[in-house]
C-alpha cells in the first residue's frame, strides 16, 4: 500500500503530460503511485502514460472509453491504494513538496483534508506570455520549512465559491471546489463521487466532502501550478453545455443537502448556491 495515490484524468493533452508527470517524480515524498486514467484519447496522451508506466511502477494505467472527467475519477478510486488521495489535472504540475507537506500535516493535526491553493503568479505570467506570443513560462518553486496554518473542525466557517466572501474568516478561506486544491484521507475521498458527463462535475463533489469531512488543515501553501490552458475541460465547452451542466449539478446538489442539517445546508447555499444561481443566470441571460 501506497501513503499517497494521485488521481490524473487524460484527455487529448500531450502537450502538457509529461510536464505533470515529471512533477511527480520530482516529489520530495516518494512513496506514492499516480492512476492514469487515458480517457479514450485519440492523440499521443496513451504512448507517453505507457511510457511513465514502463520508466516506473509508480504509474499505473487504466483505460477506458470516453466518459468524462467524472467518471475517470471515480473510476481511479477503485484501483487507488493509498492512505491519502490527491487530484492533479493533466495540464498542471505540482510544487515538489505538495506531498510532503500535506502528508505531514495530516498526520500532525490528525487531519481528514489539507488545503492549499495554486501559484498566481505562475498562472498570471504564463497568461501574459501567452498574450504576447511567448513560450510558456516555468515555474520557480521556493523551498518551506514553516508555514502559518489554521486546524478546524468545521470546515462550513471557511469555504467558499465567491471570490470576494462575506461573512467568513477571510484569512482562512478555502475557496472554490476544486478537486487538485486538497489532500484527502481515502476514507473520505471514496465517500464522494463526482457527477459524470456533465462539466462542474466537482460541484456535487465537493458538496459531498464539505458534509463528511471532520478536521481540516487549512494552508496558504501555493503548491498547484495551474496552467492556463484554453483547451480545458471547462474552457472549450458551449454555453448550452455550460448551462445544462450547472442546472444538473444544482438539482443534485439540493437533492445532497436536503438531508444536511439546516446550518449545513444553510452554509452551502449562502457560500456556494448562491454563487452558481448567480452565474447560471449570467449564462441563460447571454444565451
């Protein structure tokens, strides 16, 4: 048994894969293994995950027909073996001590979750390059030692969907539903499933987590570089997708909280339903 499982989808992105891969080998912990999950790629994406698999044991390879990000996820829980569970997107890369300061703060706070975000200036001078014209721009990751965190047990205080949140503690907010912003424990990750065949299929998810998660390590740790691709899983989808997409995953998710207690549900729709109404309506009313 592996301490760590890494769960990447693959999707048509051999541009960016080896660059993702690499980022696991450059892992200060070693003692992980990554569950590829090649989505019925028709490009190069398959070759070089079989190519990481033969350099390495580490990598497994799991193939599947076309079905989405959801259910190449929920798929790779069942061959995960590991304590904990990490989500990294193909096209984005971690920082080499993302393992190893999550792992070690788990286990120091006896955590069920640690949170951290990505780097914005990666993200910021990659834009800008892309902008001009440039090449893509690589990433300088710092070293830590010490880092300021924040330990709850009531993880409803601090996340949220909006960007500029009221009425949560500010300097602690876990925002938005990504699934590469955390390390789970395993018992968790598998309590959660992701919605398939729809985008945002981390809506439903993260909903999920929020209900069942017991203690959460909170950093400001910029250990996610996240590539600002416009061929992502979000970024290429139409306005119609978007929209049918976003009623889904509302329905599902008030379906999910209808069962929570009132504060939950409560905090959901204040920091997270109210947030997706608002753009669902931006959509239909461009539409």
């Amino acid at each position: 048994m592996n301490k760590v499982s890494v769960i990447i989808p693959v999707y048509n992105v051999e541009k960016y894969l080896r660059r993702a891969l690499d980022s696991l080998l450059a892992q200060t912990h070693r003692d992980w293994e990554a569950i590829l999950v090649d989505d019925g790629s028709t490009d190069g994406s398959g070759r070089i995950a079989r190519q990481y698999c033969d350099r390495d044991r580490r990598f497994v390879l799991v193939r599947q027909e076309n079905q989405g990000q959801g259910a190449a996820r929920n798929n790779a829980l069942k061959t995960a073996s590991g304590d904990y569970i990490m989500y990294l997107d193909p096209d984005d890369s971690f920082h080499p001590q993302a393992m190893e300061l999550c792992v070690a703060a788990a286990e120091r706070d006896g955590s069920d979750m640690v949170t951290f975000t990505y780097d914005h200036l990666y993200r910021f001078l990659n834009k800008c390059a892309h902008r001009l014209g440039l090449g893509d721009v690589k990433p300088r990751p710092r070293h830590y030692r010490d880092y300021a965190y924040h330990v709850t047990d009531n993880i409803f205080l601090h996340a949220t969907e909006s960007s500029h949140p009221q009425g949560i503690d500010r300097q602690w907010r876990v925002k938005h539903c990504q699934a590469w912003r955390c390390l789970l424990r395993a018992d968790l990750a598998r309590k959660a499933r992701f919605a398939e065949g729809l985008k945002y299929e981390d809506v439903p998810w993260w909903g999920e987590i929020l209900l069942n998660v017991r203690r959460t390590t909170i950093t400001r740790l910029p250990l996610y570089y996240y590539y600002p691709n416009p061929g992502s899983f979000i970024m290429s989808a139409g306005r119609e997708e978007h929209i049918r997409s976003l009623l889904a995953i509302l329905k599902q998710t008030d379906e999910l909280y209808a069962k929570a207690t009132t504060a939950q549900r409560n905090a959901w729709n204040a920091n997270f339903r109210n947030s997706y109404n608002r753009y669902l309506q931006k959509k239909q009313h461009r539409a």
